[in-house]
C-alpha cells in the first residue's frame, strides 16, 4: 500500500502544479491604436471677375443686379439704364481639394463691400453677395464651380463718372 500512496500523492502534485494560475493585474495595461488621413487641402481660384457692366444713373439712381449663374444675367430698377460695350457678368470661382466632400461658401455680410471711384473718393455699395450653391460637393475628381453674383446700389447723379473697383473676400472651407 505505501507503494501505491507515495505515487499517488506525487501524481496529484504534479496534476495540481500543472494547472494554470491567473492572477488578476490591478493596473492593466492596453495597447490601442491611432489612425489620421491627410488629404488634400482646399483650394480656390477666381477664373471670371464680377462685373456689373456700363450703365447711367438716371435721375434718382437705382440697382443692378447680376445672377448668380454661368450666363450672370444684369437685371437693372429705378432710373439706371444699361450702354453697350460693358461686359456684365458673374464672378466664376473653380474649387478643387477631396473629392466627394463638401464645401462651405462664404460670402461677405450685406452691405459692407463698397466698390470706389479710381479718382475720387466716390463709392457705389454692393448691397447683396449671392452664390449659386452655398455647400457645393466636389465631384470624383474633388473638383466643383460656384458663381457670385450681387447687387449693386447706385445713388443718384451726383456722383463722379468713372470706373469703380473694390474687392471682396470668399471663403472656402470643408464641412
């Protein structure tokens, strides 16, 4: 019988040192993972200027008004009466950047742009910016074009004839 217990007891010893302990870590420590994607950045150009055209004021002024659209069509109210020779037409913008994403068109607040006299300090206010879609999705290509156009506040005669310029800013942003 002893032969048989003493072998037994190493047997059972064995087994139970086999036997795989856990014991659990109080401060685990995880390795995870971070990813980024750098994509193109954003770009804009200006390929057609807006243009309100050659016109008169007429007595008591008025507006123009040019479409926002590929043709910018002139629209023109009170006494101002269009000339020929201008070249009325929207401003044209080509954007590129990642495709399939969309973009925010921002335009100037009403009434804070002034185009002025290039000899005097006469000014004609643009009253209104419009952009023909204000979240364009860039194409496949990552590309897309938008067109502005606005209205234009002429006063009455009194002011110096001439060409006025001024500038503007539009802001191009991903969603």
């Amino acid at each position: 019988m002893k032969k048989l217990i003493l072998p037994l007891i190493f047997s059972l010893l064995f087994i139970g040192f086999s036997l795989s302990t856990y014991a659990f870590d109080p401060d685990p420590v995880v390795t995870a993972t971070a990813t980024a994607e750098l994509v193109e950045a954003l770009a804009a150009e200006e390929v057609a200027q807006l243009n309100f055209g050659r016109f008169t004021a007429g007595a008591s002024g008025g507006t123009v008004v040019i479409a926002n659209t590929a043709a910018g069509t002139m629209n023109i109210t009170g006494t101002v009466s269009t000339i020929g020779g201008g070249s009325p037409s929207s401003a044209s913008f080509n954007i590129s950047g990642h495709a399939n994403q969309e973009v925010t068109v921002t335009m100037p607040a009403d009434g804070v742009v002034n185009l002025t006299h290039a000899t005097t300090t006469d000014v004609m206010n643009v009253a209104t910016f419009s952009v023909s879609d204000a979240s364009p999705l860039l194409n496949a290509s990552g590309e897309a074009t938008i067109y502005v156009g606005g209205t234009l506040t002429v006063p009455n005669t009194s002011i110096a004839r001439g060409v006025y310029t001024g500038t503007y800013n539009v802001t191009f942003a991903y969603q």
